[in-house]
C-alpha cells in the first residue's frame, strides 16, 4: 500500500483528501503542522508528502529543507500561493510538483500517481550504469551524482529528468515525451515545468548554466544530452 502524508492546518480539506485517497487504497497519515509532519515523516516513512506551505508552527518550505536533509521522497506542494517567486522557492528547497489551490480532486489524484510512477525503480541497461564527464559523474546505479569531487543534491524530479536524458545520449528527447514519463501529462502548457527543471540541473551540474554544454534544449522540440 501507498503511503500519504497529509500536511495541512485546514482540517475540512484534510477530510476530504483522506476519504478520497482512502476510497483509492492510499494509507493516510495527517499532520496539522510542521512539528507533527516531520515526527511522523520519520515514524512512517511515507511515500509521498502532500504539504501546505502556511503551516501554523513553521514555513513550509523549511519543512521540505528539513525533509531534504535525509531522505528523497516526493513532495507535492499544495498552496494558495501563485506568485511564482514561492513556487521556485519551494522547488529550489526540494520540491517536485506544485499545486495551487484551489484545485481538483482528479489533477491531485493524477500527480499523485506521477509521483508514486517516478520512485519506481527501472532497470539500467547493461553497460550503462556510470556516465561520466570532465564536469561531473553521474551513477545511476547508487542513483547519485557528483561534481568536483563533491555530492550534487537532486531532487526525485530532477533526477528523472536526469536519468531520461543521460540513458539516451544524443537523442532529442521531446517535450511531450519527458512531460509523458515524469509527470505523466501532455499538456503543452506544462513545459514550463521542464524549463524550471532544467534550469536547476543546469545549474547543479554544468560549469557555465547559461551556455550549457551538456543539457541542450532544442527550441520548440526538447531537449538532448551530449556527453
């Protein structure tokens, strides 16, 4: 079974989250602060966090800064927050996928089983388990990637994006296609998710983010690694 924590201070939506992820098999565990939250992230190990961000005790994004100090799991920001400053922010800190309230029941369902999808592990082609270059190595068997010598901290969403590109140097990955296997959508209008995303790992692995060598984005089509 699937594990869910609920972190939210508004009690009538967390009622309605835990019947209707409940009705779909979805353990539920619900903490009302950020305390709680983290006490119960390291008792249940969830695997999946949903997370308010105006908590009551604690900004939610020290919430995801202190989760990302020991474990990977996914965390879905669900917020009344729009300004997209906040929503870097919390991607910055760690997070992999950002709602604004309100929403529907069935784009959370949906996102919730992208994030369930993208902690699966799938198995790495023979022969191709360490891709390394002169800026930095990337094993995707430990699911780890280093530069200088020194560990690179990558989300669960920025190392999907990593690992769809790398285990096919050369190839155009598209839009469509990276948006189809980590987020489980097509939408046009959701490459901004891509671009925000790419521009982190840019910045977390390339030497010069603004002229990328490795990551290449191939205007109105995708994006491509060259090793």
């Amino acid at each position: 079974m699937t594990r869910v924590l609920v972190v939210e201070d508004d009690p009538q939506l967390v009622r309605a989250l835990v019947i209707n992820m409940q009705a779909r098999h979805y353990g539920v565990d619900a903490a009302p602060d950020g305390t709680t939250a983290l006490r119960l992230a390291a008792a249940r190990q969830p695997d999946v966090v949903l997370l308010d961000l105006g908590l009551p005790d604690m900004d939610g994004v020290d919430v995801i800064r202190a989760l990302r100090g020991w474990t990977r799991v996914p965390i879905l920001v669900l917020s009344a927050r729009s300004a997209s400053e906040e929503k870097v922010a919390a991607l910055d800190a760690g997070a992999d996928d950002y709602l604004t309230k309100p929403f529907s029941m069935d784009e959370l369902l949906a996102r919730l089983r992208a994030a369930v999808r993208r902690t699966e592990t799938a198995p790495i082609a023979p022969g191709m388990t360490l891709v390394e270059t002169d800026d930095f190595i990337v094993d995707l068997v430990a699911k780890k990637a280093t530069r200088q010598g020194h560990d690179v901290r990558l989300t669960p969403t920025e190392w999907n994006v990593l690992e769809i590109l790398i285990t096919s140097p050369g190839r155009l990955v598209t839009q469509k296609e990276l948006l189809q296997e980590v987020w489980g959508v097509t939408q046009g209008n959701k490459s901004n998710y891509l671009r925000v995303y790419m521009a982190q790992l840019r910045r977390k692995l390339e030497k010069d983010p603004s002229h990328p060598r490795y990551l290449i984005t191939e205007p109105g089509m995708g994006y491509r690694f060259e090793a």
